[in-house]
C-alpha cells in the first residue's frame, strides 16, 4: 500500500505539473458542454425548399407565406418548371421541392380535391421524413384556417404526392455509411502522422535526423506520404466493406472519391504532423488531435444537418475540411455526382493542403529534440 501511495503521488505530481495536459483536460469538457450540443441538434431548420407555383394566385401565394413563416423552411428559389426545380437538388441547392398544381385556387373554392406533389431529397432519410411531416402539418393547418373562414364547410382536403430520391428506401445505413468512410480515413490521416514525430522525439532517433542534410520540407514530405498511402488503403477496405456488408457501393464514378482523397490526405496528414510538431510526448498529441476531432466530426454534418445548426456554427463548419469530404462521399455514393459538382468542395480542399502543410514545414525546428 506504501508503494502505491507513492506511485499515485508521483502520477499526480506529473499530471500538476503539466500545464499542456491540464489545460486540455479543461479545454475538453467545456467545448463539448457548452458549444456543441448547440449545434449537435436533431431539430430539423433552414429546409432549403424550391417552389414551383403553377398557379399564382392569392391562394398559391398564401400557402407559402404560412410555410416560410414556420421557421422550418428556406426559400432558396422559384422555378418555372419541375425539370428547372429538379437540378436545385441535383446540384444540393434544394432539399425539397413543392408543386402548386395550376388552378390551385379554382378547385379550391370549387371544392375540388387537390393534389401537390413533394419531391424530397433522401439522401438524409431523417430530414426527409421530418421535412415531410413539417410540411404536411403546415398544409393540414392552412387548410383548416381556410375552412374555418369560410364558414367551416367541409370542402376537399389538400393530399400530398410525396416523391423520395437519391434514398427510396430511407435507410439510415444509405446516409451514414460514406460518412463513417470518411471518419476512418480522417483517423488513420491524422492519428498515425500526429504520433509519429512525437513517437522518435521520446525513443530519440529525431536527434539522428536532426543532424542530417535533409531540409525541413523534404522530412515532412518523407512522413506525409507513407499515411497518405495508408489512408487510400484504408478507404479502399473500407468502401469493400460497405460493399460486402450493406450493399451500398457509389452510384456514381468511384474515381472521383479517390481523387478527393488523394487531397484530402495531403491535407489532414499535414495537419496531424503540424500537431505532432508541438507536442512532446504521444500523449499530448493524442489529447489535442481528439480535441480537434470531436469538433470536426461534430460540425462536419455527419449527424446534424449543417443547415439545421445557428448561423454562427454554419460559419465555422467552412473552416472544417471534414464537412467538404463528407458532401463528397455523399453526393458520389447517393447522387452520382460528377467531377463538376465536385470543384467547389475540390478547391476548398487546397486551401487546406496549402496552410496546413505549410504550418507543418514551419514549426518543425531540426533543433527540437
């Protein structure tokens, strides 16, 4: 017992005196209490919905004051046509699309049944069965205020066609499989290369690379590369597995994951060896990279919806190169996206490979030891 009395001195002593690790063990618990559950939120907000109103009238235009006054919804845009509507969700402008038949208003007051159609992007089964509900709701609402003022005659109920892409059978596995790929690679890209500069700082052999000729930019290169090859490894293994298991495989080109990878790891490989840089021990750098790992994961949409979280979490989800992968995986696995809807998320990555890797070559100083 007096020997254990000791050794539990010794470890808390070394804990006090670590101001890295207290300073993380704070950090931690704070972040995810106070910042996170804000944005980790399984309220649906901000639908983007696309409306093609083949009617305008007064009732048409009623309609959809009453659904953007819920709270829920976005208007992102009014379309002339279903085939103009439909390229809003093809390209992700769009979550939902609601059709106002023409003669809305004629057959309404003519007690005439109507019917709407509900074309609703099922990539993301959960916001497709809410956005539904929601919706439904609010016509079910209008359509009872409309009876009430006239008189609470009982007219024809307003019926809507929903019309689910992309996800028809609403599996969650269809969603969140090419998110979880992406989580894997994201690990073995920034874990691996976190620790391994840390690791020969405390067995010793960065003192033998620290005297050699060899420049800053060529040794990170020279440890970017083995984990960016493991990476595509392990994102090959796990598409197989998604594959085998659950049947999902990409419906459009697999090439353009894999060329979204490839950057992708240049990035989060020069981020994990930027980490491994300023930490001392594997232990610190294991501390910071979760940190950072459970905010990207979090804000990357891999749960939540980005749209459904406060503006000011919007905003930091752009500086997260997580989120951009996971649209990616995403739109290839569920859309069939093509190298041209992918650019936007390819160029953001850049950015990325660009700071992080210059940080890297940086901070790494062949006199640390």
């Amino acid at each position: 017992m007096k020997a254990l009395k000791f050794l539990l001195k010794k470890e808390f002593l070394q804990i006090l005196r670590n101001r890295f690790l207290l300073a993380i063990i704070v950090l931690i618990p704070v972040f995810e209490l106070a910042v996170l559950p804000w944005a980790a939120t399984f309220e649906q907000k901000n639908i983007s919905l696309c409306i093609v109103d083949g009617d305008h009238s007064s009732y048409s235009r009623r309609l959809i004051e009453k659904i953007l006054s819920s709270g829920y919804f976005k208007l992102t845009s009014h379309e002339p046509d279903y085939d103009h509507a439909l390229r809003r969700i093809e390209t992700g402008h769009a979550n939902l699309i609601l059709i106002i038949p023409p003669a809305f208003e004629k057959d309404y007051v003519n007690r005439q049944p109507l019917k709407m159609m509900l074309v609703i992007d099922a990539v993301d089964g959960q916001k497709a069965g809410l956005g539904m509900s929601y919706l439904s709701q609010i016509i079910l609402a209008y359509n009872t205020q409309i009876e009430v003022e006239a008189g609470n005659r009982t007219g024809a109920f307003i019926n809507i066609k929903p019309h689910y892409r992309y996800n028809d059978a609403m599996r969650y596995q269809n969603y969140m499989v090419p998110g979880i790929l992406v989580i894997l690679v994201t690990m073995m890209g920034g874990m691996l290369s976190a620790l391994n500069i840390v690791r020969e700082k405390e067995i010793g052999t960065i003192e033998q690379m620290n005297v050699t000729p060899v420049s800053k930019s060529m040794f990170i290169l020279g440890k970017l590369i083995p984990f960016w090859l493991l990476g595509l490894i392990n994102l090959t293994i796990g598409i197989f597995i998604g594959w085998l298991i659950y049947g999902l495989f990409p419906v459009g080109n697999i090439l353009n994951i894999y060329l979204f990878a490839f950057f992708y790891l240049l990035a989060f490989t020069g981020f994990g060896l930027m980490i491994s840089n300023f930490a001392q021990t594997q232990q610190q750098a294991m501390l910071v990279l979760i940190f950072f790992l459970i905010i990207f994961i979090l804000l990357s949409g891999l749960f939540t919806p980005i749209s459904s979280m406060p503006e000011w979490a919007q905003r930091v989800t752009i500086f997260n190169p997580v989120r951009y992968f996971v649209e990616i995986v995403r739109l290839v696995y569920m859309k069939g996206s093509g190298i041209h809807d992918i650019l936007p998320q390819l160029y953001r990555i850049f950015g990325f490979i660009v700071v992080f890797n210059f940080l890297a070559i940086v901070s790494y100083r062949k006199t640390q030891g």
